[in-house]
C-alpha cells in the first residue's frame, strides 16, 4: 500500500507517492514545502527579535504557504466523500490557530507535518528501493552470438533461444541453458544461496547470477518478464499490496476514530466555555491540539512499513512470502506439515539392494526398468539408473501405465509386469515368509520397497532409499525449539515413513493417496494453523488446503505461482527462518501499534488539561510517525536464519 495512491482507507494524502530514482527528497513537492515554510519560519524570528510588530504577519504567510497545499489536498478528499483526513484536521489546526491569534504556533505545525511527510516518504522509499534493488542484479545489457560474430544487446530485448556470450566477472543477462563451459556460477541474487554452484553444458542458469571463473555460452530460456527473478520482483511487489488482515482493522478503526477525534475537540472547544463559563480561546485553543494529537498517521504507516521492510528481508534471504495476509498467518503457525519425497529428502532415490527370487537379478532390473519408462516417478528414474549402472540395456514396456500411488504395470516379450508397493502387490501375487521379511526388514531401515512382478509371482525385491536433506534434521530441531510440530506426509508405506521421520524427530502420516494429504491437513488443521510445505508442483491441493502453502525449491523448478510463498534454497531450516521472520514482523507491528497509540494517549490528556500546546502536539504526532517508522525499518537487516 505504500508508495500507491490511496487505495479507500480513507486516509488519503498521507500515504506516499513513491519517489522517482534519482530525485532527492529536496526536489520533491513536499521537500520543497519545507524549505519554503521552514525558510520563512526563520525569517519570521529573525524579524521577531528586530521588528515584533512584523514578526506576527511573517507567520502568518509562513503557515499560510504551508497549510495551502494541505488544505487543497483535504478539500479534494472532503469533495470526494472523504471529509475526515489527515489533511483536514491539520487545515483546521492551522487555521483555527491563526484565528485565536497563534499565528507563530500555527506556522511551526505546518512546518512540522511537512517534515513529518518528507520523513515518512524517506523511510517508505528506503523499503521500496530494496525490493528494487533486486531487479538491478539483471544486467541492462547483454553479449549475444550471431552467425559467428558478437554484438552488444538490450537484455530487455533477448529472445528465446538466442546465444549469450558470458565472460567471467559477467552477471547472467536471462534464464537459460548451458550450451558451451563449466564455470561455477553464484545464484545468491535468485536464491539467496551464497555457495557458488559448478554448472556445464545442459545446466540451467538464472538472470542475475554471477559467472566466477569461466566464460560460458547460455541460450536464452525465457523472455526478459518470465526470468525468474523477474517473476520474483513482480511477486514480492503484489505481496506489498496484499493487505493484512491488522492492516485492515487499522482502517476501520481510523473510519470511526477520525470522527470520534472531531467529535471530541467540538466538544473541548464549546463544552466547558458554555457549561462553566471557561474561556473561550483556552478551550478552543486545546481542542485544536487535539485535533493534531489525533492524527493517526503514525497507526497507518505502522503496518505496511513493516511489511514492506519484512517482504524485501525475507526475498534477499530466500524467504518469499505473498504479502501481509501471508506474514500474519505464517506468525501463527502451530504445525509444519513435510511433503517427504524432494521436500524432507532431496527427491533422488538411490537403489541400495536388488533382491531376486527364483530370477537372475539382471532380469528383475531389466523386468523392472522396462516398465518404468513408462513413470515420471521419483523412483522410476533412479530403478533405470540402476540398470544403465549395471549395463543393462533398458527397453521400453508395451502397455506401460502408471498408478498413481501404487506403481506401474506394462508388457516385456509377453511378460506382464508389475513394480511397486509391496501393500499393493500383494494383492497381485503371493508373498513367502522369506518375501514378507525381507520387505519387513528394508522398511525399517528406512528404505521403499519396489516388489517387481512378473506374470502373476514375485520375481524380486528392490530396496530404494532417498536420504533425508542434510539440514532436515535441524530445521526440525529449530522448528521445536520455536514451538512448532513437524509431521511428515508421505505416499510411502508406514514402516519407511515412520523410520525416516523417527530419525528426523517428527511424527508421520503415512499411505497418503495424493487426495488424502488434503483431509490430513484439514484434520490437523483442527490441532493447530497449518503451514504446508511441498515442491508445489504436484501438491498443489495440500498446498491450497493449509493455511499457508510454501513451496520449496530452487529457481525455476519451484511453482511460485501456486503457493502462499516460497522457500529458495531448498534448506528445511528456512522453514524455520520463514515463521521466525514472520513472528518477527509481527511483534514488530504489535510494538508500532502499542507506541503509536500509547503516545496520543499521554498527549491526549496532556492537551485537553492543558500542559502541552500547539507545538508539542504536532511533534508528538512526528515523532510517533518516525519511531513507528525506524521500528519498521529494522526489520530490512533482521537475519531469519540461524547461525
Ligand atoms: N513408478 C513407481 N515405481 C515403483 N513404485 C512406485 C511407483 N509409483 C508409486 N510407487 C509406489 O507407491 C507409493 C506411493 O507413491 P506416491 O507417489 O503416492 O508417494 P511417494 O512419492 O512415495 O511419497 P511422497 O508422498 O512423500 O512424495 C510409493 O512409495 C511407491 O512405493
Ligand atoms: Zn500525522
């Protein structure tokens, strides 16, 4: 919300443009308003010590140049329905001072709510400026190779396909392949990762990594607006303008309060004159000062200040978050629910032992590679790895269908075949003492179990295993230590389930259906707020049915699209990081709140019973806005992880 005109919270005037690049504060409208108002104020008392008679007039035309552009700014608002803003009370203040005769205080308000914008704008651009900044990383211009000879391009204009020439030292123009080189390749702009990778011919790279040691040639992927971290900017930048469900209680709370605010400084103003005969320019006098303790501009950029700073924090780190709604749900979260295959475990499945039974062990991998050509199965992949590793040719099964959640059937030379779960090959072929124990045994130990089937009788057993991420353990660990559950959701049978997830220290559901992890959810849903984090591809639903969906992954592979947000570097202990983050951003809003309010109340009743003025007000009222405001900004260097 900040930076954007307003957007109905009826508040308008207060809430900042952005400010061009490159232009300073001084050579903004309202930079220049306190040069000019300030200028005068100082001219007017010079004059005041040489010629008092003078003195007062230069006020005057000191808090006239100032209050003009507000009361324009209040009166456009009124016409537009809004007759209660910021600009309003201050016009009144002003003005209202200038007619009981305050004309030296009501020109030091003016001057003091133009300082107060400027410094409100400062720090919203400093927000908005390292969000930004992240776009920066792409380079402006790019080296492309074209029918033998090189020529300087706009990155903006790559077209897919094309050939970039990246020498050492260069940051990568677009996403693309490597078509020519090795060279290890930083990606902490994309993916916050610090590690530079080592990437050849056939690797994917991101715009705005940096090649360190060789040059490459990269054919362009993608257009300049679908790079990653274009996709990246354009995410955290709608995130900004989600708003939290905090951000919209301040809103209606300022809908009543602004009124209220009105309402009570008519009634300081006539009140006591009228019912006790006080005097009439004291009690006006405190009711205007009211009207400025009222002002709850401090109350309004508490939030997305906060937000806005958090959201760039968190998209440096690897942390992507869509927006205040997802900060605050994030806060709360009371259990992680794991994808297991590529979110605990790195999705890479080894085979570890081939079992045969009445077979030649060549002919199970062979039976078993043959059908899973026809899976994109996690465990597919790594069976006719195996095969190729062994040098067994692999040739495709007839008929080869995949069933989801069990495994794949096909035809090899008139054999009919089966690989997958033993709970569901049982139902397919009859399994001996020797046969159950074995799978017993490879399951404990943590380890999928592929029963390969072949006409009708088990032919083998092959023991998979997909080691847990190196920092899964720990991300659990800190995950406890902030107070959270892990549980882990898995396809996979419960014996392997429950002997990875013991040794990471979590619970497990296993023997999940893909439609079964949405009612797993919903029912710890009932616990406690779920936060659920897959690789977003084909979780999707369990993703939609928490209250928060992260996926979790790096650079393209990662669907940010469908998720509330995203974890970059592929690292369980983000997880953690995420919701400390998040808890952060929260307790900070709850502080600018708290000081935000806490202060109008004291000068609420310091002005109506007197002991403060026109001046302190409005710097009460300043001041309130910039503490808020530096609070919010220290969230731009909090540091999620842990050391
Ligand atoms: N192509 C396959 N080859 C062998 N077994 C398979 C295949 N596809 C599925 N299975 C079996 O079915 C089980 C369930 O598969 P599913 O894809 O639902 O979950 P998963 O990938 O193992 O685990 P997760 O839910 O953690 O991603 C697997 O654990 C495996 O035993
Ligand atoms: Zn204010």
């Amino acid at each position: 919300m900040i930076g954007k005109a307003d957007s109905g919270h009826g508040l308008p005037g207060h809430v900042h443009e952005a400010t061009p690049d490159g232009v300073s504060w001084y050579q903004t409208n309202k930079g220049r308003l306190v040069l000019v108002t300030g200028a005068c104020l100082a001219i007017a008392w010079t004059a005041s010590l040489l010629w008092p008679a003078a003195a007062h007039w230069l006020f005057v035309a000191a808090c006239l140049i100032g209050v003009v552009p507000v009361a324009r700014r209040a009166f456009a608002a009124a016409s537009a329905g809004m007759p209660f803003t910021i600009e309003m009370l201050m016009t009144i203040a002003a003005t209202g001072a200038l007619f009981i005769g305050a004309a030296e205080e009501a020109a030091l308000v003016v001057f003091l709510f133009a300082v107060g914008e400027v410094l409100e704008g400062v720090a919203a651009d400093r927000a908005r400026a390292s969000i930004r900044a992240l776009g920066d990383l792409v380079p402006k211009t790019a080296i492309i190779e074209e029918n033998g000879a090189t020529r300087q391009v706009d990155a903006a204009a790559l077209a897919i396909g094309q050939i970039l020439l990246v020498r050492p030292g260069d940051r990568i123009a677009a996403d693309g392949e490597i078509t020519d080189g090795v060279s290890g390749i930083d990606e902490s702009p994309v993916t916050g990762e610090s590690v530079p990778k080592t990437k050849g011919v056939g690797e994917p790279v991101f715009a705005g990594s940096v090649n360190r040691e060789a040059a490459l040639r990269v054919r362009v992927s993608k257009a300049a607006e679908d790079n990653t971290i274009a996709r990246i900017i354009r995410l955290v930048e709608e995130a900004q303008e989600a708003r939290a469900p905090t951000e919209r209680f301040i809103d209606r709370f300022s809908r009543i309060y602004m009124p209220a605010i009105v309402g009570l400084a008519l009634l300081v103003a006539f009140l006591p004159p009228l019912a006790f005969g006080g005097e009439w320019s004291v009690w006006i006098y405190r009711a205007l000062a009211l009207l400025l303790i009222g002002c709850p501009c401090a109350l309004v950029i508490s939030v997305p200040a906060a937000i806005a700073a958090s959201l760039s924090t968190g998209a440096r780190q690897g942390l992507l978050m869509k927006g205040g709604v997802v900060i605050e749900a994030a806060a709360k979260t009371g259990i992680v629910a794991f994808d297991k295959t590529g979110t605990l475990t790195a999705g890479r499945p080894r085979v570890t032992e081939i079992l045969a039974f009445g077979q030649s062990e060549h002919d199970v991998v062979a039976w078993a590679a043959a059908v899973e050509t026809g899976s994109s199965h996690p465990l597919a992949m790594a069976i006719i790895d195996r095969a190729k590793a062994d040098a067994i040719p692999v040739r495709a099964a007839s008929q080869a269908t995949a069933i989801a959640g069990q495994g794949v059937t096909g035809v090899l030379d008139g054999v009919a075949i089966f690989v997958g779960a033993p709970r569901h090959a049982v139902k397919r072929a009859r399994f001996d003492d020797q046969a159950n124990a074995a799978v017993e045994r490879l399951e404990a130990e943590g380890k999928t179990v592929a029963a390969v089937i072949a006409n009708g009788s088990l032919a083998g057993l092959i023991a998979l295993r997909d080691e847990p991420r190196e920092d899964a353990a720990a991300g659990v660990a800190e995950l406890k230590e902030l107070g959270v559950r892990s549980v882990m959701l898995t396809g996979d049978n419960a014996r392997t389930g429950a002997a990875i997830a013991g040794a990471l220290g979590m619970a497990c559901k296993a023997e999940l259906m893909p439609d079964d992890k949405v009612a797993a959810i919903k029912s710890l849903a009932s616990e406690a707020p779920v936060m659920m984090v897959g690789d977003g591809i084909n979780d999707a639903p369990a993703l939609a049915a928490a209250g928060v969906g992260i996926a979790m992954g790096s650079g393209t592979d990662v669907a940010l699209e469908t998720a509330d947000g995203a974890v970059l570097k592929s690292r369980v202990r983000d997880v953690a990081a995420m919701i400390r983050l998040a808890r952060a951003t929260m307790s900070n809003i709850r502080v600018n709140i708290a000081i935000a309010l806490g202060l109008k109340a004291v000068f609420l009743v310091t002005s109506v019973f007197g002991y403060t003025g026109l001046w302190v007000a409005i710097l009460a009222d300043t001041g309130a806005t910039v503490i808020v405001t530096a609070n919010a900004l220290r969230l731009l260097r909090f540091k999620a992880g842990q050391a």
